[in-house]
C-alpha cells in the first residue's frame, strides 16, 4: 500500500492544479477550497509516508512497471520523506495566510498546487533526469508565481529569475548528461555503483560532471555568487508567494544538491577527489559571509531576508559537504529549521506591511507597539535564525560544528561559528529598531499597494495564526531532532 | 592530442552554442534577444546530447518488424531531449508571456531603461 | 537523585512572565506577582540546600537534546550557591525596583518586570545545567533576557550599549560552543563524548592531545570571561551602565557578570578539574589576566567621576577576585574565591542601590557633586561606608573573610606576586571609595576638595596653579594667554564620556543639602528596606560567615573535589 503513497504524492496536486482552470468556467473563487482540498490529502500522504519511513525504513517504487535501472524509480528514503512533510505541510499550512492576501484568482491556486507537485517530484524521485524535469516544472511554476505580484517589477523579477534559473538547469542537465555518457544510467542507486566501476572517481568526466551539477544547482539555491536573482524575486512577489517560495523552492533544491552529493557521487567521491569537497566549502563559507555582509547593508527588509538565505544555505551546503553522519543530520535539521523560519519571517514581514505599509529598516521603527503579533513573530523567528539555543536553528548548527570538529575541518568550524554574529548582525538592528526605537509616520502608506476593496489593509486571523505557528514550530522541532536523527543515519547507509 | 581536436566536431558546436547563447543572454539589451539566447543556449545542450548518443555505423533505433537487434544508435538520450525540448518550449512560452506583459507596463523593452524606471 | 526542583525553580519565573505582561494595567498586581515568585523561588532554592550540605545532588534529565548529550539539570553545591544568591537578591532587587522605577516615573515598566523574571528565570538555568551545552543553552538566552533591561532608556547611548552588550556576549558565547565542540570531541565524540561535569574533571580530557585541550581551554574561559570581565573584554560593563540602576545592581553585579565566573567555575573545577589545568598549565595565565585585571581596573575607576561607572569598573576588579582565586587551584584560594561570590554580590548591590537611590532622590550622578550628601542622604551614605569597607577588605564585614582566605591561598602556593597584587588592590579600594564617603558626611558643597585623579588631564598639570603650557627652557610663554582648550574631565555625560558643553543637572540645589535625619525621611522604604538589608547581609556574612550560610556551602564545593587538600 505505501508503495504508491509516492506516486499519489505527485499525481495528487496535478490534478488539482488542472481543477481550478475548469472551475473557471463557473466561478472565479474555486481555486482556494480546491487548494485546501488537495493538499491536505496531500499532507496527510506525506505524514504517513514520513511515520512509515520512520518506523520501517526506505519506500521504493518503480513507474509503470518498467524496473530500475530501465524505468523511473522512485525512492523515499530519511531524507526525503522529511522534506516532503515540509513541502506538505508547509503549503497547506501558508494556505491559511493566502486566504485574504493577494491574490486570490483560479490561476493562481493552479501554479500553487504545480508548484507543490514539481517539489514533491523532485524530493520523492529517484531518477536524475525525473529531477531535472521536476526540477523544470518547479521552476516554471514558480517564474508564474513570482509574476502574480500587482506591478511592473514583478514581472521583471520573474524574467530575471526566468533566465538565471534556467541557465541553471540547463548546466545540470549538461552534467547529468555527461553522467549518462560515463556510465549509461539516469537511475540513482545504479549511478552511485556504475561511477566507480566504469569511469573512476577522478576522472576528468565525472570531475566535470560533479561541477556542473554542482553549479546548475547552486543558481537554484541560490549561493553566492549566482544568487542574483533572488532578492529581486522575493521582494516583488506578494507576501503569499515570498513566503512560499523562501521556504520551499531554494530549500527543495538545496535537497536535490545534498541528494546529488550523498547517494550519487557519494562520500568516497568527496574523500577521492578532495578538491571537489574543498571547492564546495570554499563556495559554501563565501557564501555565509558574503550573504551575511550583503545583509547588513540592505534597507528593505526582505531583500534583507533574501540575502539571509544565501547565507543560510551557504551553511547548509557546508554541512552537507562535510558529510560526515553528524554533519548531514545537522544539514538536513538547518534546511528544515530554516524554511520555517524563513517562511514565518516573511509572513510577519507581509503582516507587519499591511497594517503599516513599512517595508524598509528605518519605516519598522518602533512598530513593536503598533503590530505586536507581527513583530513579536518575527523577533522570535528572528532571534531563533541566529542560533539561540533552544530554538532549531541552534541545533542545526551544532550539529555542523561537532561534525566539522570531527573531520578537523577547523575554518570551516571558525566560519559556522561565526556565521552566528554575521547573522545577529543584521536581525539585531531590526530588533532593535522595532522595540527600542521611535517610529515616525510612515509616508508610504498610501501609495503601497491596492486599493481596500479586496481586502487588503485587513490581517487576518489565518495570517496571524501562520505566524504563530511558526514561531511555535521553530522551538518544538528542537525537540523532535533527537527523535528524527536515526531516522537519517539509518536510511542513509552509505553513510555509516 | 591533435586526434582529439580534429575529431570532436560536436563538442566545438556545443561550446559555440553555449557561448553565444550565454552572450546573448548577459550582453543584449533587448529582452526578446535575450530570450533568444536563453533558446541558443538550450539548444546547445541539446545537440550535445544528441550527439552523444550517436554510434558510429549504427542504424536508428527502430526495431523493423522480423528484424533481428542490430546495433542502433542509443536512443535514451533521444527521449530525453524531446522531453528537454518540450521543457525549452514552454519557457520560451513563459518568458516571452512576461516580456508581452513588461511591454505592456514599461513600454520598452530595453533592459537598462527597465532598471532605471524601476528604481524611481 | 531525580528532584523536579531545579527545574522548578526556573519554571516558576518563566510562568510569570506571560503573567505580567497581562498585568499591564494594574501595576500593583504586576508587581506582586514579581515578589511572589520571587519568593517562591527562593523558597524553592533553599530547600535544596540543607540536603546539598550533606553531599546530595539532585538531577533532572529530559533525555537527548543533540548528537547524544542531554538536557539536564544538577543541583550541585556550586550550583546552588549560585542560585541561592540570585534568588536572595532578586527578592531585595524586586523592592528596590519598585521605588525606583515609580520614584523616576520610568516608561515600560511591564517590559522591565518581566524582563526581570525571564533573566532569572536563565540564571536558574545556568547555575543548574549538567552539562557545558545545557548551560550553553541558558548562558544564550541569560544575554537575550537582559537585552530590553540594557536598552531600557531607548535612547542613543542606550541602544549603542546594548548592540555593544550583544556583540561583546554573543562573541563570548561562540567562544564558549567552540570549546564545548573541542570538549565534546576531544572525549570521544559520538562514540561517548561528553560535556557533562564531573567534580575533579571530565576523565576523557586527562587523557586528551595537550594542544587540544588548552585551546578548549582557551575557548572556554575566554568566552565566559567576556561575561566575567576579564580584560581586554570588560568594556561592554561599563557601558551598560547606562541601564537602570537595579538592573546595574542585580544584572551586572550579580547575576549576568556572576554567571560569567560561575563558568569559569564550572570550566576550571568540574571540567578540568584542578589537576587537569595544572597539567595543561593554564591556571598560572588565568591567574596573571585575572592579576592584572585586578590591579588596572582598580586604577582606572580611580579616574571615573560619575559614581556608577565607577561602581562598574570596581566590579570588573572583584570579579577578577573570583577568578584569581579560582586559577590558583590551592584549596584556600578555592574557598576565598567563590566565598567572594556571594560577599561581592550583597556588597556591591548595595553600593548599586545607594547610587540609585542618590540618583532617584537629587538627580546627581557624579561624585564631584556628592559632596556633604550625607546630611541629605545619611542613612544611605552609611550603608555605602559599610559595603565600601568591606570592598576594601575591612574586617568585620564580607569581603574581608574572602580576601582573607585568597591571600593565605596565595601565599600557601608561593604566588607572592599575586598576594601582592591583592593587597594592592585593596589600597586602590580604600583610594577610590574612602574619597566619597569622606567628602559625603565631612565636606559641604562649598568647601570640598578638589580631586586631582579625577578633574586633572592625564598627565598632570603644574603645580603652580595656572595652565599655561610647558616651555623645554622652563620659561613661560608670554603674550599668548589663551591656552589651549584643556577638556575638563569633571564634564563628563553618565557613561563617563567627555561632552564639551555639558550641562550639570545634578548637585546640591541652592544653599546646599537640606537636612534629613537618621529616620528615613531622605527616601522611600522601598529603597532603603533592600539598601539596609542588603548592608546588614554584608555584615552578617563578615561577622558570622559559617552561620550565614555561604561559607559552608563554599566549603562544601570545595570538599567534594577529589584531589584538593585543604
């Protein structure tokens, strides 16, 4: 039975993305309830899926018949079924916050649910080429959503991310196929025994293949330096989709990176060929403190959080690279942590500018008096991004610092520890600004956004409660890590 | 050494490709051609592809009826371009969707005036 | 034994914080429920100790936090020591807050108060975590609870102290997870790694690379000095002066500065163990920064004028008392640096409230305008005398029995020079102090004299009286009169920063201090309760320092250490 959860998985959010479009025939508002729908059997699925890896290990199932390495696969193992109960839940749970905020149409509950369909593809297949198509379908659902936004400049962030992002999957498929040409297989267990045995680690095919794998990847990651795209993206997006897409789309990706890494090329391929293990710290530790610097000096605050997310992932990626079972246990808590995070910090960020219309550092003066529920969510959020123990983002990191210890990767373990005051560089002054500070009237008011007919100005409950939930969450997942690390130490074998 | 330069005509197209496509993409200020470029470049990968799958005296990979197995030309990487392809298109549609609308909202199509409209 | 205790003790702060944040509206309420808890904890703490002096330990456990090491809790003797006290004090500062914040009239007081009980809500954290990640854990949180307490005033200076606060701790706080990964590793990392105490020292780090184990050391100190004040990492105190005075107080002499110590406790005793710093021979470094600390803070509070930076740079000395103590690994040493835990903590809480309450009461801040204060505040002036001598190691009262029991550690050990510094230490004590209590009940806002240490530019000035400037043949220069614009150090703002056109708010008004009696007409009960109780605890722990019973439980830490002769 749990063999098709995965497939279900995928197929369930394709089909109500096409519900919506002929809804449309009838009403406009279908698209919502239709949402709602899909992806709770589609959280439900993925719970499930999420126990039954928990309790019996890896789920493996091939598409129509046609066996590995000939058909596709696809295999659920630890790691992924965990970020498939973040996509799930994540997308379900932010349906509650785009219930008032914009927008509201059929279409755009359509792109929603391909969008949560192209992530479930990516996280739950097994195959390289399936993940560039999903990879493909997540992207393009995503340039749609980010073009949703009200303004001209929605439209150019969209066609920026359009181009860059497919410039990055185009150089993965380059890689996958010279993959293909090495080896003669797209499926992943079958790479990670082929590559060994047929071409060598360090040949120069595979070396290269690894590059640009690596490279198409990092561009939908977004690390530094290819992250151009993502400030523009997130800040001109509406809030719904700023929120979606920081917590899923660079976070799916950075998975399919980690999955690329650990179950294709695998740890021998990092210790063969050392340069490539270097090469992805040194671009991983860059991107920590280049994003953390690029932070500080931003005066909107969600290009603030963009930034932060390079950041963030740089430490992501580092931990992956180290690839030692502590470290990949507290890369996979980071990513986890972080999407919550994130995602609740621009849903405050979206609360804190409906109410007030503030969108740069100096407007969220003293608004800690004036929204104390969006404020107070995102100190929190905010404070728990930094790495205050107990929250999860303190976790993730210690488990990167005791694994980068145990392999004795000493700057990697000065810049994870000192990623925590580059982080608390640019949150505190935005802390500080909101409670200890004066605010002024802010002029923009007027001029931000829609006029009050569709609701607009209002905060609602589900946006509240969005929030909160997040910044609950981001405490009680610290709790749960213990339970979930043997989880991905077990299913995970060529780790061990 | 010298073999391998004369002999890998499809790796010199694919560079070439590639490298246009991405010049046209970073240095074209028009967002059409900019388009363009993003649809060179894929197509560079494309051919590589291809290219690639291509075996030296073998048939194309139809199986005649009373045939036996022949040595064909490998067709997985065929499939997987058509299906590439088929991804390509749907960008092109997509990004040329948006160039229409920032036509629409800008009334030009030249990246530099878009940015400095933007920022007023 | 498993004890739900310890943990209660923390709960019961933090289970108030929602609570007064509703209280809002009725600041009565709000401030009762405050003294409530503050008792109940107290209440709670005290009860674990008669079982601690027995040698008892009680330990609550959630199970696995990460990568094999619990979260869990150990109520020790140190810990409870530790405890003890800031729960004692909070109840005394809960008081004294109440004047004061009402006496000044002062915004956010719900924020202040529930701030209050987060901050010790952490401290119980710290003092009874089992292990380095535990108290890692609350260390954190002790810098986020005590953030909105140092940037109260929302004012620029206010703001900038606090970013100075955060970066200062949060880097002290990387410092500390560096060396608690190097620890964790260096005992054997998954495969039995630890970090949690042991008295006498974690047996894995004995046996651990030398190297290794002095840069975990290193790590480790360094990142709880930053919150003990050692030098050069000090300078965030006296910035965070700036606070409100009850949070000077209890915070930043007791609570946060003295959980900066109580790690460097836990690092040296229950980490290390004596034996095991001796190996890597890093107790005689500790003890010369601790050495120096001692000495140059103590020269520099010489100069401050306005009275709670002083104060300030006065703890950053004692609390180098502690550490001294500590690095010198001799049993007496032991014992007179963590008995100056608490001696130091009800000492300088009352010279902290004496200065609040000069604040609340004249608006004067500086020493220069103190003098004949004690006509108008004698009651508090008095007990100012009190703490002060005890600073300075005067029988009779508390910081004599520890400074007593450091100096015969440290002439046991044959550290002559760091008895030396000691006692030159309290010279400079006696120096800065005796200055203001002197001027406060003998000298009269007309006819005080002049503090050369204080108003005179460094470097001196001649002795002839006027300024003109020095000339290589001894001449004086003529024609040119106007010389040139010395800064006059007396016109200093309240942290102690030069401001060329500041404006004296302080001081005595027209005609002098009104005369106010020994009856307590000089100020509320509020503060003068908790100032008089604080004052009668430094006597108490200086007359009767084992029934005050601090010194047995010191002792007591100091028994349970395997390898410590007393």
């Amino acid at each position: 039975m749990i063999e098709h959860a995965p497939v279900l998985l995928v197929v369930v959010p394709i089909v109500a993305a096409s519900l919506p479009i002929v809804a449309s025939i009838v009403t406009d508002r279908a698209g919502w309830p239709i949402a709602v729908l899909g992806l709770a059997v589609h959280t439900g699925l993925a719970g499930w899926l999420l126990v039954h890896v928990h309790t019996e290990g890896v789920v493996s199932t091939v598409l129509a018949g046609f066996e590995a390495p000939y058909g596709i696969e696809l295999y659920v193992d630890g790691l992924s079924a965990v970020v498939v109960a973040l996509v799930g839940v994540t997308s379900f749970g932010l349906l509650a916050y785009a219930r008032k905020a914009q927008p509201r149409s059929n279409a755009f509950y359509a792109q929603y649910l391909l969008l949560v369909a192209g992530l479930t593809g990516m996280t739950v297949t097994g195959d390289v080429f399936n993940l560039y198509v999903f990879l493909e379908i997540t992207g393009l659902a995503a340039y749609g959503l980010v073009a949703t936004g009200r303004k001209g400049s929605s439209a150019v962030a969209a066609l920026k991310y359009l181009l860059l992002g497919t410039i990055g999957a185009s150089l993965y498929l380059l890689g996958v196929g010279y993959l293909l040409a090495a080896t003669g297989t797209l499926n992943m267990e079958d790479l990670a025994e082929k590559i060994p045995e047929m071409a060598g680690y360090d040949s120069t095919l595979i070396v290269t293949a690894f590059g640009l794998i690596v490279g198409g990847l990092a561009v939908k990651v977004a690390l530094f330096p290819v992250h151009t795209w993502q400030p523009d993206a997130y800040s001109r997006s509406p809030d719904t989709v700023s929120a979606l897409i920081s917590a899923l789309v660079s976070t799916v990706s950075a998975y399919a990176l980690a999955r690329l890494l650990l179950s294709v090329f695998t740890v021998e391929f990092l210790t063969e060929v050392q340069l490539a293990q270097w090469g992805l710290l040194a671009v991983a530790s860059i991107s920590i403190v280049a994003g953390s610097a690029l932070a500080v000096s931003q005066s909107d605050v969600q290009r603030m959080l963009a930034y932060s997310s390079v950041s963030q992932f740089g430490l992501v990626v580092a931990g992956f690279a180290i690839a030692t079972p502590l470290a990949v246990v507290g890369a996979t808590v980071h990513l986890i942590g972080h999407a919550i995070m994130k995602g609740g910090l621009f849903a405050a960020t979206g609360i804190v500018r409906r109410k007030t219309g503030a969108t740069t550092v100096s407007e969220y003066a003293g608004l800690g008096s004036r929204v104390p529920l969006g404020a107070g969510g995102f100190a929190v959020l905010a404070v728990a991004m930094v790495g205050v123990p107990p929250a999860v983002g303190f976790v993730g990191k210690w488990y990167i610092v005791i694994g980068a210890v145990e392999a004795e990767i000493w700057p990697v373990v000065a810049v994870v520890l000192a990623s925590t005051l580059l982080t608390l560089a640019y949150f505190a002054r935005l802390i500080e600004r909101l409670y200890f500070a004066e605010g002024e009237p802010i002029e923009t008011a007027t001029e931000s956004e829609q006029p009050l007919a569709d609701g607009s100005g209002e905060v609602s409950f589900g946006m509240k409660a969005v929030v909160v939930a997040a910044a609950v969450l981001t405490v009680a997942l610290a709790a749960a890590v213990p339970i979930y690390e043997p989880t991905l130490t077990e299913t995970l074998p060529q780790l061990l | 050494m010298i073999d391998l330069l004369l002999t890998r005509y499809n790796y010199y197209a694919t560079m070439l490709l590639l490298g246009i496509g991405l010049y046209m993409l970073v240095e074209s200020e028009n967002l059409v051609k900019k388009v363009i470029g993003m649809n060179i470049f894929q197509t560079g990968i494309f051919l590589f592809f291809i290219s690639l799958a291509y075996v030296d005296g073998a048939s194309a990979p139809i199986v005649d009826k009373g045939s036996e197995v022949g040595q064909h030309v490998s067709p997985l990487p065929h499939v997987l371009i058509l299906t590439a392809i088929v991804v390509g298109v749907a960008l092109t549609a997509v990004a040329l969707a948006l160039v229409i609308r920032i036509y629409a909202e800008y009334g030009t199509l030249n990246e530099t005036t878009i940015k400095e409209l933007d920022h007023d | 034994m498993t004890d739900i205790r310890p943990l209660l003790a923390i709960l019961v702060s933090a289970v108030a914080i929602p609570l007064i944040l509703a209280l809002r509206s009725r600041p009565n309420l709000r401030e009762g429920v405050t003294l409530v808890v503050a008792l109940a904890k107290f209440a709670i703490v005290a009860s674990l100790v008669p079982g601690v002096l027995e040698g008892e330990e009680y330990v609550f456990s959630f199970g696995e936090f990460a990568a094999g090491i619990e979260f869990a809790f150990r109520a020790d003797a140190l810990g409870v020591l530790f405890a003890s006290l800031a729960s004692l004090l909070w109840i005394v500062t809960s008081l004294y807050s109440i004047g004061y914040m009402r006496g000044l009239d002062e915004h956010a007081q719900t924020r202040y108060f529930a701030s209050f009980a987060a901050s010790l809500a952490t401290v119980m954290g710290v003092a009874f975590a089992s292990n380095l990640l535990t108290l890692f854990v609350f260390y954190e949180l002790l810098t986020v609870a005590t953030y909105p307490l140092v940037t109260h005033d929302e004012t620029d200076e206010a703001r900038a102290a606090g970013r100075k606060y955060l970066a200062y701790t949060f880097g002290g706080g990387i410092a500390v997870l560096g060396g608690t990964a190097l620890v964790f590793w260096l005992t054997g990392g998954l495969a039995g790694g630890t970090t949690s105490f042991a008295h006498g020292g974690i047996d894995g780090l004995a046996t651990a690379d030398p190297l290794w184990a002095r840069a975990a050391f290193v790590l480790l100190a360094g990142g709880f000095g930053v919150k003990a004040g050692l030098m050069p990492v000090h300078s965030w105190l006296p910035d965070a002066m700036v606070a409100p005075t009850p949070v000077s107080g209890l915070l930043h002499a007791v609570a946060v500065v003295k959980s900066g110590v109580f790690g460097v406790a836990r690092v040296v005793l229950d980490v290390y163990g004596t034996d095991g710093v001796a190996e890597i021979g890093m107790g005689l470094p500790l003890a010369a920064i601790a050495a120096f600390t001692l000495v140059a803070a103590s020269i520099i509070a010489l100069r401050q004028d306005n009275l709670k930076r002083r104060l300030a740079f006065s703890t950053v000395s004692q609390l180098s008392y502690i550490v001294l103590g500590l690095a010198l690994l001799e049993g007496n040493a032991l014992i007179g640096g963590l008995l100056h835990i608490p001696a130091h903590a009800f000492m300088k809480l009352t010279l902290f409230f004496c200065a609040g309450a000069i604040h609340v009461e004249t608006h004067t801040d500086d020493i220069s305008d103190m003098a004949g204060i004690g006509r108008r505040m004698p009651l508090t002036m008095a007990a100012f005398a009190v703490a002060a001598a005890g600073m300075a190691g005067i029988p009779l009262v508390a910081g004599f029995v520890s400074k007593w029991y450091l100096v015969i550690g440290a002439l046991e050990g044959e550290y002559l020079l760091f008895a030396a510094a000691l006692l030159v230490s309290g010279v400079l004590n006696i120096a800065y102090f005796w200055p203001i209590v002197y001027q406060a009940f003998f000298e009269s806002p007309e006819g005080h004299d002049e503090k050369p240490l204080v108003s005179g530019p460094l470097g001196g000035r001649f002795a002839s009286g006027d300024d003109s400037p020095a000339r290589t043949d001894g001449g004086v220069e003529e024609g040119d009169d106007t010389d040139e614009e010395i800064p006059d150090p007396n016109h200093v703002d309240h942290l102690g920063k030069f401001h060329e056109d500041h404006e004296h708010h302080g001081g005595p008004p027209e005609g002098g201090w009104d005369e106010r009696g020994w009856r307590g007409g000089e100020s509320t009960w509020f503060m003068l309760g908790p100032i008089m109780a604080t004052a009668t605890g430094s006597l108490l722990l200086g007359i009767v320092p084992s029934t005050a019973v601090f010194l047995q439980i010191v002792t007591r830490v100091v028994e349970n250490l395997p390898g410590v002769v007393l």
